[in-house]
C-alpha cells in the first residue's frame, strides 16, 4: 500500500513535467508580452524594448526555459512581473480566498446535498422525493457565474443584505470574511450540492435494496438503525468519487466565481495575469493547480480503500 | 479578461491630464492671461509669468464644481477614509516608469512636479516657486520652493530634482526630446536649476507639468541611485498623500503625510494649496463596471470613476450618491495603417470616411447622449486650439458619394483588418458600428476582437493589421499627442504633414501657431489618417457626503482638498 | 484477482446484460424524464436550424438607436444593448452552443473512448496514457481556452479544443475502468485461452460492452460543453463578440443589467433549459442502459 502511494506520487514529476513545460510554451509563443503592457499605451518602441531587456524577456526562449525550470527545481517560482513579488509568495496570499471558497462551498454541497439525497430516497416517488431531485436538477443546469450575478443583484442592490465584492481576510474578522463569502460560495456549491443530492439518493436506493439490509430489517433493526449503520457507509463510495471530483471543479469553477465577485483568489489573479502576460504567475500557478489536482485524486483513493474494504480486492 | 491595469484610463493620458479647462465657457476665444508660451522678449521679469490671477476671475461654468474656497475651519473637514473603487491596480507606482494613466493618477498624490496647470490649461510652477527666462527663450532659470520636505523628511534640494529630471528623460519621450534640446543643466545652489537650451522650446514648462502619464515627479536622489537601471524601490514623494501599503487586489493605501508644506495659500488648479483632509485613500481594484456601480450603491465605496453607462439614470436619481459627468471629454478615433498596402490608397480612405454615421457610431459606443458629442474639431473643444477646420468631411454620412470614391480608388475587395477591444468601454461597439456602415459600401472588413496585450504587440507590426480603434484624451498642445507627432502607430508621415510638423514645432506664438495648426487639420481630413466619430466622455460616482473630489474638471481622480461632510 | 490495487478515481461501473439489444430504447421511451428532455432538445435543435431565419431580424446588424427595448410585438425578447433582436441572436446563439457541444462530445468521445479502451486492455500503456490524462486533468481550461485563443484568434474550433482536453481524461478513465472489469469476465478469458488475437478480443467483445458507459456520458459531456462554452465566453475566451453565442450574451448583458434585466434572463434561461433536457436525457439513458453505474462527470 505505502508502496503505491509512493508510486503514485513519483508519476507527479512527469506530470509537472509536461504541465510546465506546455504553459511556458504556450504563454511565449502567445502574441502580446508584458513589457508593453507594463509601458503603457503611449510608449514608444524603445521604451517598451528597455522595459523588456530589464525584464530578462529578451533572451532566446530555451535560455528563458531552462533558467525558469532550475529555478523551479529549487523552489523558486520566480517573481511577479506586475506585483512585484515572488510568485510564491502571491500564491500563498490568495490560497486563503480560494480555499475558504472552495470548502465553503463543498460544505454548502455537502451540508444541502447529502441530506436530501438521503431524505429522497428514504421516502422515493413521494412528493418530497421528486421536489428535491427538481430542486436538484434546477441546481445543475443553472450557470453558476449566471447565478452569481443574479444573488448580486438580489442580495447586494435591492436588498443590500450582503457586499457585492471585495474580500476580507479570516484573521482580521471572521464574520466579515463569511460575509463576504457567503453569496460566491453558494453560488458555487449550489450544483455541486444538487449533484451530490442525486449520487447521494441514487447511491441509497441501491443500498436499501440490497440483501443485508433487508436482513437487517427483518432481524428487527429500526429503520434509522439501519440507515446508519448499514446503509450509509455504503454510500460513501460513490460520494467520494463525487467529493473527489467536486473539488477540482470547485477550483476551476471558482475563477468565473471569483471574477463575478472580484475575490482576491487564485483564479482572478489568473485572469489578470493571462491578460497582461505575467508569465511566471502563469505558468506557477499552473504548476500549483495541478500538483493538487494530483494529491486531491491521490487522497480520494486513498479514502476509498479505507471506506470500502471491497476495494481492496481490486474488484467489487 | 479583466485587464488589471487600467488601460481603460490610457485615453486619459491626456498629456494633460492634469489640466482642468474650467468652464469650458472660457474657451479659447479670450486669450488666458497668463502666458502658457514664454514670451521671449521680457528679460528678467522673475514673477510675470508665474503669478496666476485665474481664482478671482471665475467661477467655473462647471455645474457641479464649487471654486474651492476653503471653508473657515479646516478641523471639522479633516477626517475620514475614502474607499475608491477603480478599474485595476497600476503594473508599478512608479511615475518615471510608464505612461499607463493609472499610475500617474494615484502618484501625483504622493509625487508632484516642477510645474503644474492652473485651471485653464496655463501652467504653473508647483514644485518650482518661479522661473525666469532669457530674452532670447534658450535660459531658463528654476528657482525651487524652500523647506519641501519629502516622506522620509529630508528636505528638497536642486540634487534630487536634478537627478530626477536626468532620469526621466532617459525613460520619457517627452523627456528625451527637453534633453534632446538641452545643452546643458546646471545646479548653480541648492534651490536654483539652471536649464541652457540649444533652440527656443515653446513646451518647456509644458513638459515638466502633469500630464497623466509618465510625469517628471521628483523623487529623493538616493532613490534613483538605489533604483538603478530599474524601477524605483521605494515610494517617496512630496505630495500631500504618502504610501502606506500596497496588497495587491486587495487595495492600495494612501496616508496624509503630516508634514506637508503647502504650495501657497490657495487651491489653484492644480497647484496651489494641496490639503489632504482625507485620513486615508483607499483603492481598490474592481474591475467590472457594474460591480462597482452595485457596490457604491450597497455603501462599499465612496467613489467610482469608471461606472456602467446604463446606471448612470438609476444613480442619479439615487440620494445615497452623486454622479457628475466628466467635464473632460475624449476624442475617440479609429487609426489607418498607412503603411499598409491597402489602406495606403488615399482615395480608399475618403471613402471610408463617407461612409460614417457619427451619431450611430457614438450611440453604440456610449449609449446614453449625455456621454457623446459630435465634434469635427481634433483638438478639445475646451482646448484653445479647437476649430472647425476642414469639418466638412467630418459625419458626411453619405453612402453613394462612398461609393463613388471607392469606384476611383483601387480597391479591389481585399478585407481589412480591423483590431479593436473589450478591455476599454466603447471601443469594441464603436469599430462594430462604423465597419457595419462601411461593408454597406462594399468595404469588406474583418473585425478582430482581441485583449489589449495582444493589440499593443501587434500593433507595433505594420504587416499585422490594417485599422485599429483608439481614443485620446486632451492634450494641451497638438504636438504634445504623439499621434500628431506622426510617430504613433499609424505612421502618418506623408510630405505635407511632415513639412506642416515642422513649421509648428519651430513656431514660438501662439497666434503664429494657431492657423498652421489649421492647416494640419484641413490636411488630416484631406488626407484621412484616421476616423475621428466625436467625444465621448464618463461620469462618476461618489457617497453624496464626499465634497470637491475629483472637480478639478480633467483631473477628475485629484482627491486632495476633498472632504466628507459629517 | 486479490491483489492489492489502489483504484483510479472512477468506479468500474458493471456490465448490463441488456445493452447489446435495443431493449433499452423502449425503456428510454418509457421513462417520462428522458422523454421531457428528449423533446427539449429536439426543440433547441428545431429552433436552431429552422427558426432562426424565421424572425425576420438581423443578428449582427447593430441599430444602436434600437438598443435596450423591452420585449414587445415586433422584437419578442426585446433588443440588447447593440440594438440587435435579442431573440434571433439567441436562436442563432443556439446554433453555436450545439456545434460546440456536439463538437466537443464527438471529438472527446473518440478520443476518450480510445484512449480508455487502449489504456485499460493494454497494461502496458495503461500507465502512461493515465499520466497523460491527469496531466491534462490539471490543465485550468480557461488558460489553454485564452492561449489557444490569443495564438490562433477567436473561434469555435479553438473553444471545442480547449473544452475537449478537460473532458476527455473523464471519459478516458470510465471506460478504462470499464474496459478492465470486462477483461476479467470468463467469455473473454475463454475467448483469450481459444487462441483469439487480442486486438479481434478487444473491438469484438469488450468493446461492445464499453459502449453503455460512452453513451451515457455522452449526453453530460454535451452538457458540461454547452456550460464551460458560456463560462469561457463570459470571460473572454470564447467565441468572437458579434457572433451571437450565450456566453457573449451574458457577458455584455453584465454591463446593462440593471437597466435591462431581461438581456441577461433570457440567454440564461436559455443555457439552463437545454442543459436541463440534456441532463433529462442523460439521466434516463443511464437508466436504462446502465441503472447501477454510478454518475460521473
């Protein structure tokens, strides 16, 4: 076991590998470059050729490449070109946004999906069953950037219950930061809660129906009983697929989120750095996005085989 | 695409920026007294040319501006901190650096230069407490203000100008063509600069004033050394505001700077007294125009410069806020490629010309009729050099003589390519309406929308494009826009347009100036070298509690000798 | 097979018995869910191909003397902030939203398909078309979308690109857990003992039984596309301005959503709808051909 997680976590460095050497590619060859953005629009061609030499931007692009790639072997993602400082350091300043939203989120999915997919199946074909696969469905389909801005329009300008942007820090308060969260984390984790509701629901319905838990039922265990003690863990296979992949939606779902609300998170420092070609935070950021990605997958797994003993036997 | 940087503010790079043409009433049409051109026969007249009379005189037409007067008790105004909503953070705040308008806006809080513009365009010396000039115009003379401390505390002296002047001219075209000119700069004592030009330069004073970009600010010498062949490692100005804390997309805070020695004793334009009532400013980058419309309504800001246009109703009607248009307005223009292939065909350009509508041009881009206007004149209509010069082929709207144009030019169906933008609001809708009014005539057009990056790269390119979408903001001077210069992307630089250059470049008084300035317009409209729909201008947003922020008509981001009531 | 192995993020789903008749489609036809979002999609496409011409008004024409009229008897939506019938440019925008969809869920079935099959019943490829299909798993759409966008200008081709990359490691991974619980199956090790060539094993029986899963998704991945085809627009990458797209839609609609609301419900709605017939569909395929796989997408 400790073997294949080792295992697992070496393919990492092909993957970094490939992710980083892709981005650098394609953010050079891509037309525009930050030394004209960063001299203005009425700077003449030397003085964007100055800003680019300061910038080390005129160097031959394997030179470019291979002194970024030590660096990053060491540690070193480099320095913003427009925030001035190390990309490291940007990235860890904005984790805090984008993570809190994304839990946040994944605890609104959770928190609204497991239960009525639950409460559905518990009481399947009934009035409530199908309101809340509806709901759910409703949930699915509706855009989350789309339903952003219409929880600003409701929350922010009609009713000015919450702000319309802006961050504040969870160390500096911590009800206002929620406050600030509130509406993008829902917005968010709407879809991921009503497809969580339907995996949640359809997972049970196969669970209730199996030969244990009738046994356990007619062995004479009360309904609740049963739904804890036998039904639910079964559940938490598929719900974890579900979690697992939520996440990596959530983290990339959170950009157009965090645009709409204008978070200070990972994601909008994206969009802006895409657009005025910062290519260290780019290409960092990337290279980030994607060792989680790989560890997110890797501790799904992980929790896989802790939850369903099956799996273990490679087959169910 | 959020384009963090300001760019939308480019077309305020106004290299007056700075300049507030008061009631526009003013206008041109009586001469300023004070003199914008040193005239080069009064020798040592020390005071003459500084003293500006422009207070007294008028109350600017402006509807909304109060002539700052100060109200008695400067104690019960101070106080307060203003959360300013604007479009992106600036790439640096270093002013010497880059002519982005964004960081000369929140600079000049915390820099300032050796002159300044009084209310209608004259300049003034800010930094500078008087100046004299030769009787043959090639000396001038700088006296500094004494006891000008910068943040730190250490007091100004003719090094640290020297230095920094030196500095910005190897990074600023403006700057490079003064010590292009220069002879030599001395510092004869440490209040006193000594600049020997090699021939009359009617743009002096000019130069070294606030132009909304790329400013000759003043930093302390020991900065420039540190800053090397970079940019400036630490924020240190003389300005009323000093840096605090910059988190990137969070905000950016500007503190007052206790220490502070006014310029004089009163508000003068943009010089003068500079009072910062205000604790603390606050920017904060939002990039999305209805969301910062939303959140000044929701109380989370107390100014917005750049708001949606179709708001502009809701929020005027709104108690909780108040909206004043912009009294500076900008030219919006569509440039030709003149080097290439195609569009060097001049009989091609007329027609294009022909075929545009002004008003549905404007209307697509702006919306609402508060924000346009249509006007032949390229220089600002505030400006003392509008005219109407060749303003017949200005909104001819006129398909069939297009067409005929078009038929004695030699094009043969080639699509043009068209770059414009999303990143800057207008600009996309104004290059769909006109190329629209041009494929009626038969012009194929290709429009490509792309992020302003990518614009500003391949426009460097003559092979790359063929028309491009582009605005400006006023300009003091015509050959202060580098557009009339002929060295923006364009590239117009036929013969008659150089010689016309020249002559104006070589002309000391304005009166002499003025009819070939004439001319070059009649020439530009004859020869087409860009489109030009109107002006078009923005409105902003403030807490109805906010007072005298951003009156200063072009300087509409001043927020010195702003205040909140209680 | 008791060894020990950490499976990959998507479980195999089991083999239904009944996919190689056409059992399912009468089931398909049964299940009133699937039928509702069969019909919505059979009218987005109707409306998309034959009804856009029918309105009579322009979709690219800017009137800005037009601009942000409400709905009314000659422009049914209302016009958005160009002037332009709000309606037609939906329709229109429809047009895009299936190609892009359509395009996405062909390509990446293809190559998803492919690459799970060949991953699953190959080990010895299986490890690296699997690191490959991470990598691209942690590949941000919407930077590949913008690159690919900046480099070779705005279009539709551009957007199924980007789109596909992300979609595709998801179907790859379903299948090649598909594809490796088949391979256990006894009729496969019997054929395999018979002699038969591996490649004849593969297309004859393992593949057949990979199709259900293919299906199922196939009608989510549509979905996802349609949705990231919006999100993508949104910020910029999409599909050019003018051309009438939901995403540009909603994007411009930002700018004027207080003064006029409904430019920005009805591209909306318009997205949720077809995304909830798809859903509809998918939902009811699923159940039909395949009721104990577990949802993935």
């Amino acid at each position: 076991m400790v073997n294949q997680i080792a295992r697992r976590l070496l393919t990492l460095i092909p993957v970094l590998v490939v992710v980083g050497i892709t981005t650098f590619v394609l953010g050079h060859l891509t037309p525009g470059d930050p030394a004209a953005v960063m001299a203005g629009d009425s700077a003449t061609p030397e003085q964007v050729e100055r800003i680019r030499h300061a910038l080390g931007l005129d160097l031959p692009l394997p030179v470019q490449l291979t002194t970024w790639a030590g660096r990053v072997v060491q540690g070193n993602l480099g320095d913003s070109i427009f925030m001035k400082e190390p990309v490291g350091q940007a990235i860890l300043q904005r984790v805090e946004p984008t993570g809190l939203l994304t839990l946040l989120s994944l605890f609104f999915a959770i928190l609204i999906g497991v239960p009525a997919g639950i409460i559905a199946a518990v009481r399947r074909n009934s009035w409530i069953d199908r309101l809340a696969m509806g709901i759910s469905l409703a949930g699915v389909c509706i855009p989350s950037f789309w339903l952003g801005i219409l929880l600003i329009l409701l929350f922010a300008v009609f009713l000015h219950l919450l702000p319309a942007a802006g961050y504040v820090s969870l160390s500096e308060d911590p009800a206002a930061c929620l406050r600030y969260l509130l509406m993008p984390a829902f917005s968010l984790g709407l879809a991921h809660a009503a497809f969580l509701a339907r995996i949640t629901r359809s997972s049970m319905l196969e669970v209730l129906h199996e030969d244990y838990v009738r046994t356990a039922r007619s062995k004479g265990l009360g309904k609740t009983a049963v739904l804890i003690r036998h039904a639910f863990p079964n559940v938490l296979v598929p719900v974890l697929t579900v979690i697992g992949n939520s996440t990596a939606a959530l983290l990339s779902g959170a950009v157009t989120t965090e645009v709409v609300f204008t978070l200070p998170g990972i994601g909008r420092m994206m969009i802006q750095s895409i657009a005025r070609r910062d290519y260290p935070v780019i290409q960092g950021v990337v290279l980030c996005v994607a060792v989680v990605y790989v560890l997110v997958n890797l501790a799904v797994d992980i929790a896989y085989v802790f939850v369903d003993p099956r799996i273990r036997q490679g087959e169910r | 695409m959020s384009k963090k940087l300001t760019r939308r503010e480019f077309l305020k790079r106004s290299a007056i920026l700075g300049t507030g043409v008061a009631g526009a009433a003013i206008l041109n049409a009586c001469a300023p007294a004070p003199t914008p051109v040193p005239p080069p026969a009064p020798t040592t007249a020390p005071a003459a040319p500084t003293t500006v009379p422009a207070a007294p005189t008028t109350a600017p037409a402006v509807p909304t501006a109060v002539p700052p007067t100060a109200p008695p008790t400067a104690v019960s105004k101070k106080g307060g901190t203003l959360r300013y909503a604007y479009n992106g953070d600036p790439p640096t705040l270093d002013v010497q650096w880059t002519t982005t308008n964004v960081t000369a806006w929140v600079g000049l809080h915390m820099f300032e230069t050796l002159f300044t513009y009084d209310d209608k365009y004259g300049p003034i010396p800010d930094l500078a407490e008087s100046y004299q000039v030769s009787s043959d115009g090639l000396k001038y003379t700088v006296k500094l203000r004494k006891g000008i401390l910068f943040h730190n505390g250490k007091e100004m002296t003719s090094d640290d100008v020297d230095a920094s002047l030196r500095r910005w001219g190897k990074l600023s075209g403006p700057g490079k063509t003064l010590f292009g000119l220069l002879d030599s700069l001395t510092s004869p004592d440490k209040y006193t600069l000594e600049f020997k030009l090699k021939s009359v330069y009617p743009l002096f004073e000019t130069a070294l004033a606030i132009t909304g970009g790329q400013d000759s600010v003043i930093y302390p010498a020991e900065v420039i050394k540190e800053a090397g062949d970079g940019e400036i490692k630490q924020f240190i100005g003389t300005g009323p505001y000093k840096f605090q804390e910059w988190q990137k997309d969070r905000f950016l805070r500007l503190t007052r700077f206790d220490k502070y020695v006014p310029h004089g004793d009163k508000p003068i334009g943009y010089g003068g007294k500079k009072e910062a009532f205000l604790d603390e400013i606050r920017y904060i980058a939002v990039p999305d125009q209805s969301t910062r419309a939303a959140g000044i309504l929701s109380g989370d800001y107390d100014y917005v410069d750049e708001a949606a246009r179709d708001q502009y109703d809701q929020l005027k009607s709104n108690p909780k806020v108040k909206v004043s248009l912009d009294q500076t307005w900008r030219l919006a223009e569509d440039i030709f490629n003149l080097k290439s292939p195609v569009m060097a065909d001049q009989k091609l350009r007329q027609a294009m010309l022909a075929c545009v509508n002004c008003e549905e041009v404007l209307k697509a881009s702006q919306g609402n009729k508060d924000f346009y206007r249509l006007s032949p004149s390229l220089m600002l209509e505030e400006t003392r050099w509008a005219t109407k010069a060749g303003g017949e082929s200005y909104n001819q709207n006129n398909l069939d003589k297009a067409k005929q144009l078009l038929k004695e030019s030699k094009y043969s169906g080639q699509t043009l390519r068209w770059m414009t933008t999303k990143e800057f609001a207008g600009f996309y809708e104004e290059a769909l309406a006109a190329s629209q009014q041009m494929a009626q005539a038969g012009i194929k057009i290709d429009l490509q929308v792309m992020d302003w990056a990518t614009v500003v790269k391949r426009r460097a390119n003559a092979d790359d494009w063929d028309i491009f979408t582009s605005g400006w903001g006023i300009f003091v001077d015509p050959m202060l826009s580098p557009q009339f210069l002929g060295t923006y992307a364009g590239w117009w630089q036929t013969e008659r347009a150089e010689a016309l250059r020249k002559k104006l470049l070589g002309t000391a008084d304005f009166k002499d100036r003025f009819p070939i300035w004439e001319d070059l317009q009649r020439l530009w409209y004859e020869e087409v070298p860009c489109i030009n729909p109107g002006n078009t201008r923005g409105y902003r947003v403030m807490n109805a509690k906010l007072n005298d922020a951003g009156q200063l008509t072009v300087m509409t981001r001043a927020m010195w000798n702003a205040w909140f009531s209680k | 097979m008791s060894k020990l192995r950490l499976p990959s993020t998507i479980e195999a789903p089991h083999i239904s018995s009944r996919s190689s008749s056409l059992h399912w489609v009468w089931l398909l036809l049964h299940d009133s869910g699937a039928v509702v979002g069969g019909l919505i999609v059979l009218l987005v496409v109707v409306l998309a191909v034959f009804g856009a011409p029918l309105t009579g008004h322009d979709p690219l024409r800017v009137e800005p003397f037009n601009r942000l009229l409400p709905p009314s008897s000659s422009h049914w939506l209302g016009t958005d902030a160009l002037g332009r019938d709000l309606l037609t440019r939906m329709l229109y925008g429809a047009r895009v939203s299936l190609l892009v969809g359509l395009g996405t869920m062909v390509v990446s079935t293809l190559l998803g398909g492919l690459g799970g099959l060949v991953a699953g019943f190959f080990q010895s490829l299986d490890g690296i078309i699997m690191r490959i299909m991470d990598g691209l798993m942690a590949f941000p759409s919407i930077l590949l979308a913008v690159a690919i966008m900046a480099a070779r200008g705005p279009g539709i081709e551009n957007v199924i690109i980007a789109i596909t990359v992300t979609t595709v490691p998801r179907l790859a991974r379903l299948i090649r857990g598909q594809v490796m619980v088949t391979r256990e199956l006894t009729y496969v090790e019997a054929a395999t003992a018979v002699g038969s060539k591996p490649l004849r094993i593969l297309f004859w029986h393992i593949l057949p039984n990979s199709v259900s899963p293919l299906i199922v998704q196939a009608s989510f991945t549509f979905a996802v596309a349609v949705v990231t085809e919006a999100a993508l627009s949104f910020l910029g990458a999409g599909v050019p301005p003018q051309e009438p797209a939901w995403g540009n839609m909603l994007q411009e609609s930002m700018a004027v959503m207080m003064a006029a609301p409904w430019v920005s419900i009805f591209p909306g709605s318009a997205i949720a709808i077809t995304v909830l017939g798809l859903n509809l569909l998918g939902d009811g395929l699923r159940d039909c051909l395949d009721p104990r796989t577990e949802e993935s997408s």
